[in-house]
C-alpha cells in the first residue's frame, strides 16, 4: 500500500475507500462526505504527499450502472511529477443538486475542465470563479452526457428559423 | 471572303441570358469548410482538379465578396446562426452547394449537437453526396450550378423574389410536439424534427 494513502487515512479517517483497477490507485468518497473531504484531501494529495500536477478532471454519470448507489462522479487525476505516481480521486454526488467543490484554488488548470463537466453533467462547482458553459452555447437547457439524456436531444439541433430564398 | 460578311450585323439576345451566361463563368466560392470535406475542396482548388477551369476559382474568405457558398463539412447547432449570418451577408445573387453527407443529411453524425442536413436553415441549390466527395463531384456540382444558373438566371435576381418557403426536403418538414422525445435507437426517418413553424 503507498505511503501517501496511511497519510490519508490518518488525516480523514472513514472518508474514504481505497480500490485498485489495474495500475490504478483509487480513492473513491461517497456522496454524503464529498462536499467536506474533497478539497482537504486534495489538499492533502497536493502538498504533503507530492502530487502536484493536475493531469485531468473529468465526469462520469453512473445512472442505471450496475452496483453503482451515487450518480455522478468527478473524477481528478494525480500526478506526481518527481516520483511519477499516479492518484486517481473520484468524488461523488447525487441529483437533485449536483454539487462539489471548485479545485481552482489548488490547480488553476481545474478552471476549464471543470466547466466542462458542468456543461456536460450539471455538476455545479461551488467555488469556482467562473461557472458558465464552456462548449454548449449558454441558451441550451439540457447536461447531454447524463445518460437519461436521449442521444439525439431534445429537438435543440433544429431549434431556428429557416432562411429563405426570398428574404436573404 | 472576310469573316464580317458571314456574320449577322446584329444579334438578338435576352439580358437575362447574357447576364446568366456570363455569372455561370465567374462564380466565386465561399468557403464554408468546417471538417474533411474541405481537404477535398481545397482539392478541387488546386492544381490537379483546378477548378480555374470553370471560372470558380477565386475563393474569397470575406462572404461579401462571394456569391457562391460550399458548405463542406457537419454543422453544428453551435455554427448555424454563424452560417445564416454568413448566408445573408452574401451579396445577390448567391447560390449554394451543400458538399458531402454532412452538410446535407447530418451523415454519420445524428447527434444532438449535429445538424441533420443545413437545407432545413439555409436554400441550397446543388447536393454532392459523398463521404468525402471526390474533387470530380464538385466540380459536377458547379457544371450542374452552371447549368442551373443558365436556365433560370435573371439579371436583376428576380426568380429568388418568389422562393419564400422552405426548399429543403418535404418529407422532412414535419413537425413534432416539443415534448415528444426521440431516444435511440429510433426511427431514422422521423429522427429529425422542426419545432419551429414552417413559413
């Protein structure tokens, strides 16, 4: 077991568990005590136990996935750029109020792919310094990579007026 | 025998046919190119394929001094208010070739963000199928603009005064309620939906 996960589970008792998918370290924190611990534990990650490089940020939204109890997931890849470990946090939260919070005041880089998510999963960032859609433009109502999104939309695509010949 | 002496000492034309026969010999592409499509219409403009050979060659990156519009590529909801601004910023008279499944049909791409075919948004004159279409597609698609051009052409642009409805296809035209939804895999034919009123 890697040193940096006893500093863990010293510092936040409980608050998470720990898995390994092949070369994959993971901590996975539930729902109920995301909101708290992510940021610390990031935190944490960051400045006692040398990872310091944000390598992605991404969502994944595990509605109707097997075993799965809370829906959506942020996922923060760990990179420690002196020992070339890898970390992989995931934090969850639940409908109706997606919520965690911004890790833009840890890394910088967190400001764009967490506005990603937030376009495309609704999970807001408390915390960040700017949360507006980064891809979709700002009219669209939907999050299109939940999975109860249909996947050709909701008729978004052909929401304009026609031009015709006659008045252009 | 002098060549004068076998030639009519006037001719007889319509304006019309003049002026048609002279902007089918001179269009000037926009290039709309948003994906692969527009590695074919760069293609076509150079060298090997030289559509110089049809007059079109003076691609120009400003829609105000174009009249003929190449939409090579998908569009994306995103890029369609771009593309009708475009549209009207294109002096009369301006035709347009919807080049490649995408632009035409949404192609492989029937998703959310993917428009599924620009001809619901903007006229189009000529369609190229393909997925790229070869360079010789599109320069069909000009012969066949060309031809167009000859046939109903009018000097003073009137034949788009009376084209005020949508041109697209008709089958396509059809309108679905807003809470209908579509979850795939569904059917293709109805896929695709207008929610604004047709004019």
């Amino acid at each position: 077991m890697p040193g940096y996960l006893d500093i863990l589970a010293a510092r936040f008792p409980g608050a998470f568990t720990t898995s390994v998918f092949r070369d994959n370290q993971r901590v996975v924190i539930p729902a109920d005590k995301a909101p708290e611990v992510l940021l610390p534990l990031l935190r944490c990650l960051k400045e006692d136990c040398g990872f310091d490089m944000l390598a992605e940020l991404g969502g994944i939204d595990y509605l109707n996935y097997p075993n799965a109890t809370d829906r959506y997931c942020v996922v923060y890849g760990l990179t420690n750029l002196s020992t070339g470990q890898r970390v992989f946090v995931k934090a969850f939260t639940n409908d109706p109020e997606p919520e965690l919070p911004s890790v833009v005041e840890l890394w910088r880089g967190a400001n764009w792919m967490e506005r990603e998510v937030f376009d495309m999963y609704g999970v807001k960032f408390t915390g960040h310094p700017d949360l507006r859609r980064i891809l979709l433009p700002h009219e669209f109502a939907a999050h299109p990579l939940r999975k109860d999104y249909p996947l050709r939309g909701y008729g978004e695509r052909h929401n304009f007026a026609t031009v015709t010949r006659a008045e252009s | 025998m002098a060549l004068t002496s076998l030639l009519p000492d006037f001719l007889v034309t319509k304006l019309d046919h003049v002026a048609s026969l002279l902007r089918k010999h001179s269009l000037w592409p926009m290039p709309f190119a948003t994906a692969c499509c527009g590695i074919e219409l760069m293609a076509t403009a150079s060298s090997r394929y030289d559509i110089a050979r049809f007059g079109a060659e003076a691609m120009r990156f400003s829609p105000r001094q174009c009249d003929l519009m190449i939409v090579a590529g998908r569009v994306v909801m995103k890029m369609v208010p771009v593309m009708q601004r475009i549209w009207l910023q294109m002096p009369e008279p301006k035709w347009c070739i919807s080049m490649g499944a995408c632009a035409s049909s949404g192609g492989v791409f029937d998703t959310y963000a993917v428009v599924q075919g620009i001809d619901r948004f903007i006229p189009v004159d000529v369609y190229v199928p393909g997925c790229p279409p070869r360079p010789e597609q599109l320069i069909r698609a000009i012969l066949d603009l060309q031809d167009k051009i000859q046939r109903t052409g009018t000097i003073d642009a009137r034949e788009f005064a009376d084209r005020s409805s949508y041109e697209g296809p008709t089958s396509l035209a059809k309108e679905l309620s807003p809470q209908e939804t579509i979850v795939a895999p569904g059917d293709y034919r109805t896929a695709t939906r207008l929610r604004v009123p047709l004019n």
